[in-house]
C-alpha cells in the first residue's frame, strides 16, 4: 500500500511533498521519493527506509520548482531499494504509482522490444516507459495515459509529470484511492485526504477510470473516454488522526473492512483462466519439487498458526497431500521428522517473528525447501526462505491480525491450485472451476461486512459476559480457535476454542447459562454433528450465537442468535466466518471501552523469543 503526493502551485514543491509523505507514513513504507520540476531540470531524489532518509538527501542536494510528484513505497514487486524506489523514469518523463499492474511482464517484454531498458524490478517503471512509447507517437501526457491504461490490468492511483508539459500533473485510478483539492496557492493530490487537510477542506475522490489534471490554478476530472465530469467537492470535517484511519474509529475496523480489495489484490495477476492455473513467479521451487514433496509442514505463530491450520484441511482435501502443523515455538525445541523431500511454509505476517524464523532455519537446516507466506515484502522470513508468496494485504497496524489471515489463506488457495495442477490432480476444468469460486470471494466477503449491525446488536447483548466457548469441526475447527484468540486479545474476556466433537470430553463441564456458544455451523457433511453438539449445549441453558449458510432456517431452532453467511464451497467458508468473528470481537471490545489497536501486553511484531 504506497502513497502518493503531487503538488503544482506557486510555492516551493519540495516542503510540500516531504510534509505530504510525512502525513502518509503511517500507511507503511520502506522507501520514498519525490520529482521536481524547474526550469528545464526533472530533478529525482529517492532513498530507503525512513523518511528522514529523503529529507537529508533533499537538504543535501535541495531541489527548487513549484510542481512535483511524491511517494512512499510498500513494496510488492522488487525489494526495497533505491532503484526500486518511486518516481520512476522513462526520458522526459516520471511517474509515482500505488497498485499492482497484474500484466507487466507481458508488457515489459514488448517494451524491451521497442529499446527500452528497465532499471528496476518493478512493475510500475512498466507503466512510465509505456507512457514514454505513446508520447513518442505524439500524444500529449493526457492522451498517453488514456491510452496506456487501456493496456493494463490490474490496479492503479498514478501522477505524472513531463518536462514537455511543465506545470501540469495528469493523475488516473483504476481500484486505488486518489484525492484531490485546489486552494489559492495551488493544485494537489494524494492517496488520501490526510496529507490535503492542511491545504483545503474540499476535495474531490476520483473514481475508478478517471482521469484528474492539475495545473496551478485548475483541476479537471475528465472519463478515459475524454468526457469532462463535473463533480461537486466533498467537504472533510474529519482530523488527521481521523483521516489516517480513512473515517473508521480504528485501524482494526479498516483492517477488517478492507478484505475485499485484499482477496483481490493477492489473487491479482496469479492466475490464468486458459490454463486453470495459479501462477506464482516468486514461487523459487520448481514443480518437480512440488511433485516430490511427500509432506508438508506448515508452521506458524498466532493467528499465523491458525491460518497454518486451515492450510491442513485444505492441502489434505483439494490435493490429498499429508501436512504437519506446528507452533513454531515448539518446533524449534523438538527433533521433527523432517525430510529433504519435504516442503516447509512458514507463515508470518511480518516476517520477523522470531519463533517463525528461528523455525525455517532449522528446516532449512534439515535440507527441506523453504517457502514463506509473508506480507512484508523485504523481512527476515522473505530473504532466507527459497520461495515466497507475497500476500498482498498493505500494512497492518492494528495489534490484533485480521486482513493478514485473509491474505494467507488466499495464498494457500493458490499454492494449492497450483500444486493440484502440477500433479495433475486437477485438470483444466478442475483448475478454471476453483479460479471461479475464489474470484466470489471478494463480493461474499462484502456480504458479510454488511451484517455489522446485527453482529453489533449481538455484541451489545453478550459483551458483559465472562467466558465465551468458540465450537467449529473441520476447517472452521482453526476458525473457532480464531475466532476465541480475537475476542481474548482485545477484549480480555476468557474465550476458549474448540473442536466441536472434543466438548464431550471436558469443556462440556464449563457449559452454563453464563458461557455464550459461539459456534460455526456451515450446511456441510459434518452439519448434523455439529447440531447434536449444540442440543447439548441447549441441554445446559448457554445462549448459541451461530454462525450458519444463508437459508438454513433450522438453526434457528438451536440458536439464540444467527448470522447467515453466505453460500461458498465448504473449503472457502473459513475465510467468511472468521470476518464474522473479527467483528464481533471487535464490536465486543469497543463496548467494553477497551484500546483495541493496541491491546495491554501485546506487540505487533514478536522479534524476541
Ligand atoms: O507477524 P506474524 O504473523 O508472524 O505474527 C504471529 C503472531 O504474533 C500474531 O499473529 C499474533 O498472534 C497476533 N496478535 C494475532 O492477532
């Protein structure tokens, strides 16, 4: 998730990016730059790491002009370095990008066709030489970027500026945020409103597929088909801190309402519907490999564990491969019985837990191949593991993991289409059937973040309970062991998860009129299990919050309250139940007047032992 500024006016550019940058750190970077223009220079300055970085090269090499473009990185292609760095150059010509272009190897290749050189690994020096390419043909910056976004897919915020058209930026969006606003003393843009409120209090939100140009004393808002929109600005009450969480009261309500555009973006361009296949160019282990794999270990911290064990079921069923799960803590200790044929995965949002790392070492020790699912691009995990998988959730700053699990779970879908495909397990048709079923995902998830009313009416009902017992089967068993770690580390409340089938032969014991049952009870073939189990709860008075498939009116027979969820095949249903889960902790916390970014005793990332 990068941000983007850009500013054209009559006061000094510089300043007003760096301070811009500054307001956009807190959406995550690993480098920045910016590009002013004056006179007849471009001028470029970019650095990793902080932003202090930038600003000591800036005071060290000052750039004068009043129009520039800025940008912090998170990266997704390429690591973090200089090169890899925003702007990005093609001749007269930079450009500052946010989004993923899914198709940028095919269009690398035929721009290296027409002479160009890349300088970078990133798909977004894609976008500035293919800008170039157009312009060489004539077209103004405008023209050149209606045509060039004809050629992408994928997503994009973009601002660009050229030496042949000084003064001007011409800014486009397709699936990422862009703003922009106009006082007296000049035009700007930016990802999101924080950096703009110190300027104006009216803005306008680019929709997807248009295209802003600024000048120092006009904004214009203009189709891909050249048609002028005339849109009325939008005023913003909101403070900074305010619009840093995008209007949301905290980052973990973003967080869990931003899961749609993650399943997205970490499906996004790997995939092929011709050939049913996933397609994972960071991968770094070969199908034979793949092939040769007899078993496979996940392992994992926290909710990272738990995403591990969702993995099990699914590795276990959609490709019939045996998986050994563990806690990294406890794998590090014992003498596992791994083999050099076997696939590891380390699963970790921040690639620095230490356990985990500690974890893919010793397996690598061991002989296996290392394969991380990582979301920070550049981290420990991801430099010592053979392969990664990226997912591509942005940032996550909340303590409490939510929009990460998504992304590893999406990752897991696609290694295991993969690894289907490469087996033959599945065929073509098999390959393109599993394509269709996770593009839903997205707009089910949706469906689900709509019910937050209800689920807070729930909350409001429950939230002064003591203890809450969490009951799944199968692969929504990790579900409800997520589902309890949610409502314990922000809550404080005591919640236990449970493998339904297991209450029998203990928790059964706590079971009262005082312990809420919160239970997920798709309509699957284990269903009438899980039903049993819940008349036993009834037996004993505890109040049942199911979870169940949209239609199922005989739950409501059991349950004191339901929240259908919506129809997806069984292996797919954890990812649904569990954004369920995560607003009702969520919600339950927020009644408790709990801090529930930064719950007591907890640390995003656990870099020691
Ligand atoms: O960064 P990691 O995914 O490796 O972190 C693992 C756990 O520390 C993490 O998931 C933790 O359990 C979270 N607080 C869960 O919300």
């Amino acid at each position: 998730m990068c941000g983007i500024i850009g500013y054209s006016g009559v006061q000094n550019a510089t300043s007003i990016l760096i301070e811009g940058l500054k307001r956009l750190e807190y959406r995550g970077y690993d480098s920045a730059g910016i590009a002013i223009l004056h006179g007849e220079e471009l001028a470029v300055r970019r650095s990793v790491g902080k932003l202090e970085n930038l600003e000591n090269l800036v005071r060290k090499e000052p750039l004068g002009g009043t129009v520039g473009i800025g940008h912090t990185r998170w990266a997704t292609h390429g690591r973090p370095s200089e090169q890899n760095a925003h702007p990005h150059r093609s001749g007269d010509l930079v450009l500052v990008h946010n989004g993923i272009i899914e198709n940028y190897l095919l269009l690398k290749h035929r721009l290296e066709t027409e002479g160009y050189r890349f300088d970078s690994e990133t798909d977004t020096e894609v976008m500035a030489h293919l800008l170039a390419s157009y312009m060489k043909g004539g077209q103004s910056v405008y023209d050149a970027v209606r045509s060039a976004v004809g050629d992408l897919q994928g997503s994009y915020a973009v601002a660009v500026l050229c030496m042949s058209e000084p003064k001007v930026i011409v800014t486009a969006r397709s699936g990422c945020p862009l703003v922009i606003g106009k006082n007296g003393e000049g035009t700007y843009l930016a990802s999101d409103v924080t950096p703009l409120l110190v300027h104006t209090r009216e803005v306008v939100f680019l929709e997807d597929g248009e295209i802003g140009v600024l000048t120092p004393s006009s904004i214009s808002v203009t189709g891909m088909d050249g048609r002028t929109i005339n849109r009325v600005p939008v005023q913003i009450d909101w403070d900074a801190d305010a619009a840093e969480k995008e209007g949301y009261p905290h980052y973990m309500l973003k967080e869990i309402h931003e899961q749609p555009q993650v399943i997205m973006d970490t499906l996004g361009g790997r995939y092929d519907f011709d050939t049913g296949e996933a397609d994972l160019p960071d991968l770094a282990i070969s199908p034979e490999d793949l092939i040769r794999a007899r078993r496979i270990w996940i392992v994992a911290c926290g909710t990272s564990w738990h995403a591990g064990l969702v993995g099990k079921y699914l590795f276990e069923e959609m490709i019939g491969n045996p998986v050994q799960v563990d806690i990294a803590s406890e794998f590090r200790y014992r003498e596992p019985m791994i083999q050099e044929d076997d696939l590891f995965i380390a699963i970790s949002q921040s690639g620095e837990t230490a356990d985990t790392l500690a974890a893919a070492r010793e397996a690598k020790r061991r002989g296996a191949g290392v394969l991380a699912i990582v979301n920070v691009v550049g981290s420990s995990l991801a430099r010592e593991a053979d392969g990664v998988i990226y997912t591509r959730c942005g940032p996550e700053i909340s303590v409490a993991s939510t929009k990460a699990f998504t992304g590893q779970i999406i990752a897991m879908y696609l290694l295991a289409l993969h690894m289907g495909r490469v087996r033959k397990i599945l065929n073509i048709e098999e390959g393109r059937w599993w394509l269709d079923q996770y593009m839903m995902l997205p707009g089910r998830v949706e469906h689900v973040l709509k019910q937050e009313p209800n689920i807070l009416a729930s909350a409001k009902q429950y939230c002064t309970k003591k203890n809450f017992l969490y009951l799944g089967r199968g692969i929504n068993y990790p579900i409800a062991l997520e589902g309890a770690l949610k409502l314990k580390e922000i809550s404080y409340i005591h919640a236990e998860g449970y493998a339904a089938g297991e209450m029998k032969h203990g928790p059964i014991a706590l079971v009262d009129e005082e312990m809420p049952v919160v239970v997920l009870a798709p309509r699957d073939r284990l269903y009438d299990k899980t039903i049993n189990n819940l008349m036993e709860v009834r037996a004993r008075n505890a109040p049942i919050v199911a979870l169940a498939s949209e239609g199922d009116h005989d739950i409501h027979r059991v349950a004191e309250v339901v929240f259908p969820i919506p129809d997806v095949h069984p292996l797919l249903t954890p990812i649904l139940f569990t954004v369920a889960l995560q607003l009702f902790a969520y919600h339950i916390a927020v009644l408790r007047g709990l801090d529930v970014d930064r719950p007591r005793n907890l640390a995003k990332s656990v870099t020691v032992e």
